[in-house]
C-alpha cells in the first residue's frame, strides 16, 4: 500500500516522525513535503495528498497541521476525498469502518506523537465495514456530485 503524506511547518516534525513510523510498518510512503519547518501554506500540500489518493496515486493519506482540522477541510474539497480529523484511534478506526476515510488528519501540537502512531497504525490496518455504511458513503458521492 502507497501512503502519500504532508504537511505545514506546524506539523513538520511529526510528520518526519510518522515517515519513519510508516515505513517501519513496511508501507511505502511518498512524502509531498514541506522539506523544512518554515512557514508554509497548509492548502498547498493538503491538496498535493488530497490529489495523490483521488486519482490512485496513493492508497490513502495522511495530513499534519497543528490541530489537523484545517488540511481536513482543505482536502476535503477535492472530489472522492473523505479526510477525517481524529485524536484517537478509536474514532480513526471507525472513520475507516463507517466512512471508508481515505485520508487521516493528526494534530502536531495538541497530540502526542505516541498517540498519532496509534492512530496511523489504526488508519492502515482498519478496513471499510461495507454493507449498510456502503450506501451512505455512496450518499456521500452524490451529493460531491451534485446528484442528492
């Protein structure tokens, strides 16, 4: 599995960290940047990660700002994209589970880096529940496609 990752210069060091997190766990990881911890526009690398799994580039995503909630919203308005913003791995296995969550959105200031590993390890190992979660992700589709 490809894992495409960002981030802005808030979340800069957790995503060095989470890089190397990922790759332990035998995964490919293409890293969209930023290569250093100045100041950067979150947009710019939300929609790089965003565009990567939209188009099949990457399996799924994972996204670093100081809280996370911002590369959620900005990756989220690219189509088939369904970020999720999590602080435990119990929410982030049920964003897997009930929403077929594609992309994963960490805090690199609010939480620990212990707790960001568990919530990565979570993303990549929890699979879509299908069945009655299937029509609502589907619901999901329609109304990013203006059909609902």
């Amino acid at each position: 599995m490809k894992i495409s990752i960002a981030s802005d210069h808030a979340g800069f060091e957790e995503k060095q960290l989470l890089v190397d997190y990922i790759r332990s766990l035998g995964y490919d990881v293409e890293d969209r940047g930023p290569q250093s911890a100045d100041r950067v526009d979150y947009p710019d690398f939300a929609v790089a990660v965003a565009r990567d799994v939209a188009e099949g580039a990457a399996d799924r995503g994972v996204l670093v700002c100081g809280t996370g909630i911002g590369m959620a919203v900005a990756a989220n308005k690219v189509a088939g994209i369904r970020a999720a913003n999590v602080t435990s791995p119990e929410f982030t296995a049920l964003a897997r589970e009930h929403n077929d969550a594609n992309v994963v959105t960490v805090s690199g200031r609010f939480v620990s880096d212990e707790v960001n590993r568990a919530i990565v390890k979570a993303f990549l190992e929890t699979e879509f529940g299908g069945g009655r979660h299937a029509g609502r992700v589907s619901k999901i589709a329609d109304i990013e496609q203006g059909r609902l």
